[in-house]
C-alpha cells in the first residue's frame, strides 16, 4: 500500500481538500484534489485529478442534511473506493491562528484542541470551522493522526518592535499583539523565490496575498519582517467583506451612537464591509471589473482597494529599507490583470517599470530591471501543508527510532 496524506481546509459551508503521495526523499506529490460546498444546503461535491481533470462528481438536495461530518465521512468513503492501493497515514489541517504557543506545526492532542479553541475570539470567522474537522476526524477516526499547520507560524520571526501595539503593557501579556496571517501562503511563495529568481531569494521582497482574504507580507531573506494584518484578520487592505484597517473609534461610535450590539458591530466589519460594503454590489473583483464603468460605487471600492495596496507597500519598504522585488499571488493577485497593473502604476517611485504584454500574459515576470522586479507566482497552501505534516510525522518516527 502506498501512504498518501489528506490535507483538509474547512470553511464555513465548504471543505476543500487534497491527496499527496509521499515518495521517499522527495516532495509530496498531489494525487487527487477536490471540494464540498454548499455544506447545510444543497450540498456539492467534485474532485479531479492532479492535471484538473474531473474524476467525480456528486450534488445533494437541500433536504439532505449534508454538513462537514457527513462531508468528511463520504470523503473517506470515495478514497476507500478510488485510493487505487492507497492508505491514509495522517491529515494535515490549515488553522488560522495559532497564537503565541504555536510556531510550528503540531501533533493535534486534546491539549493543542482546547489551546486553540481558546483563540476563537481573535479569528471568529475561520478558527471554529478550522477546528470543526479536526474534532470530527477525533471521534469518527480515533487512531488517525492529525497535524495542525497555521497561518500565523511564519510570522513569528518579526521583531518584538513589529508586533508591538502601543497599548498598556498588560495588554501585550494578555496575547494582544500583531500576528499575521496568509503565512502558508508566503511559506511557499518564499520556498520557491529561488526557483524564478535566486537573487529575490535573498533579497527584499513584498509579497501581495490578494483575493477574498488579502495581505502583504514584507520578506528579507525569505522570512517574514512586517506583514499587514496583526492581531486579527480585520487588520490592514479592504478585502472581499472585511473592513481592513480603520480608526478604533469608529468602533465606538458604532457601539454608543449606532446603538449596535457587539455581535452586530463584529458582523458589520467582518461581513459586509470591504469591496462588498463600499461598492454595495458584490464581493468578487470579476463582477466588480463588469460594472465599474457604469457603477460609480463599484469603480470607488476598486480605486480603494487599489489604493490601499499600494500605500501598504510603500509602509513595507520602509520596514524593509528598500525593495529589490514584488510578487502578486491567490486569486486577485495571480488572475486580475487590471488590478496588478493599477497597482504598478502607482509604484513607478520605487523604480517599478511595467512590462504589460507580459502582464496581460499573466508573467510570470512582468516588471525588468535594472530597478526592482515584479511577479506572478501561483500559491501553494495546501503543498506547505502537506510539507509540514510529513515533518512532523518524520520527526515523530525519528524520536521514535532513537
């Protein structure tokens, strides 16, 4: 039997998920990859090969009641089906936030489950869902190990300065501090620098995470020196429904002359604010591009946005002293065409020069010396996942053998 692992990332109605082969000594290789969505409605499923091509596919009524456990557990059902003399050895989880305690990945115990439900409150949009599979897998699969990756691990090398909000002492005891997020995905995108260019590697980069969720991670020498978002997932550029970074007294202003509740006051910035919230449209940079020149409202939250990324940029050259490069990746970043060359077009201060047949080609270089360079690199979070769980379990059976 050949061992693969099951990397899971759960959202509120959805589970995305991939298969890795393990070959001995080399990169874990994807198998199969696929998605639930529409989990407590009409629920649907498709999986495909690692070329993209559809290998099956399944949808439930609304009447089913069809939710991550069940989602799960036909997943086990389909690989016992189609594993093709494949066993699952362990499942690897993307978590959000992995607070002060986890700065690598780790084998899930009960003590990790209750650390981590503890930080609920600091990601409420995506730590609970994160979790939810995590526990399923415990009661319906007892003996199969999992592995914990988090997107705010790769941050932990920032400075003590850079986490630092100028609050009451107290508070930096209490857990309030800048962590950051997306960090699997700058994980990868600093894992494969070497490979476009190995000058970028060592050198002095922004990364721009864009798509529903966005941020910019600041890179010298590969790791992480400031990134955009701190102490929870609101923090720093407008994105699909998210406020990004806002004077706190509109908070209670929102509390004492609104008269909203917490609760309505939380929804309001996580859920209907951002591109949603300033164009009064939609969410989704693709609709919005078909209506901004008829929509004025549409146009502002793209200006917005646009704007916004690139004075976070020109804060992030400042924590980096300069920049030698640029790389747009996730969805927005690795697809949009307009949106990077806005974005470039108001960088020609930091010696940008944009190449825009190359960007209308998708790059992956779409800015050339002699000044700075600019990028298109696709993501990888699950892969980072899947690298980390095998280290994990490597590192398990090394103290095992010793």
């Amino acid at each position: 039997m050949i061992p693969v692992l099951i990397v899971l990332n759960a959202g509120s109605s959805s589970l995305k998920f991939q298969v890795f082969d393990m070959p001995d000594g080399a990169e874990p290789e994807l198998v199969w990859k696929g998605l639930y969505e529409g989990l407590g409605g009409s629920a649907h499923f498709i999986v495909k090969d690692a070329s993209g091509a559809p290998l099956d596919e399944m949808t439930w009524s609304s009447g089913d009641p069809i939710g991550h456990e069940e989602a799960l557990m036909h997943l086990v059902s389909w690989l016992s089906r189609f594993r093709e003399e494949r066993r699952p050895i362990a499942i690897g989880h993307r978590v959000v936030h992995g607070g002060d305690a986890f700065s690598k990945p780790v084998l899930v115990d009960d003590g990790v489950i209750q650390r981590l439900e503890a930080l609920v409150p600091l990601a409420p949009l995506h730590q609970p869902h994160n979790l939810e599979p995590i526990r399923i897998v415990r009661r319906r699969l007892p003996g199969m190990p999992q592995v914990a990756c988090f997107d705010t691990a790769f941050h932990q090398t920032q400075s003590d300065i850079a986490t630092l909000f100028a609050l009451p002492s107290g508070m930096r005891e209490r857990g309030v501090r800048r962590y950051g997020f997306h960090g699997l995905s700058y994980d990868y995108i600093s894992s494969v620098l070497k490979d476009y260019d190995p000058r970028l590697a060592a050198g002095r980069v922004v990364v721009a995470h864009l798509g529903n969720g966005a941020s910019l991670c600041a890179l010298n020498g590969g790791t992480s020196v400031a990134t955009t978002m701190g102490f929870s997932a609101l923090d720093g550029l407008p994105m699909g429904t998210r406020c990004g970074a806002i004077d706190a007294g509109i908070v209670f202003y929102m509390l004492r002359e609104m008269k909203l509740s917490p609760e309505d006051a939380e929804r309001m910035l996580y859920t209907k604010s951002g591109l949603l919230g300033v164009s009064g449209i939609s969410n989704d940079m693709r609709i919005l591009r078909s209506k901004a020149k008829g929509d004025v409202n549409a146009k502002r939250a793209i200006d917005l946005f646009v704007y916004r990324i690139g004075r976070e940029i020109g804060s992030l050259v400042a924590a980096l002293g300069g920049i030698d490069g640029l790389v747009f990746t996730a969805g927005i970043g690795e697809n949009d065409v307009a949106t990077r060359a806005e974005v470039m077009t108001g960088l020609p201060w930091a010696g940008f020069n944009l190449h825009e047949a190359a960007n209308s080609a998708g790059g992956p270089q779409i800015a050339f010396g002699p000044g700075p360079t600019a990028w298109v690199i696709p993501t990888n979070e699950e892969l980072v996942i899947a690298r980390q769980t095998r280290s994990v379990l490597d590192a398990g059976q090394a103290r095992l053998a010793s």
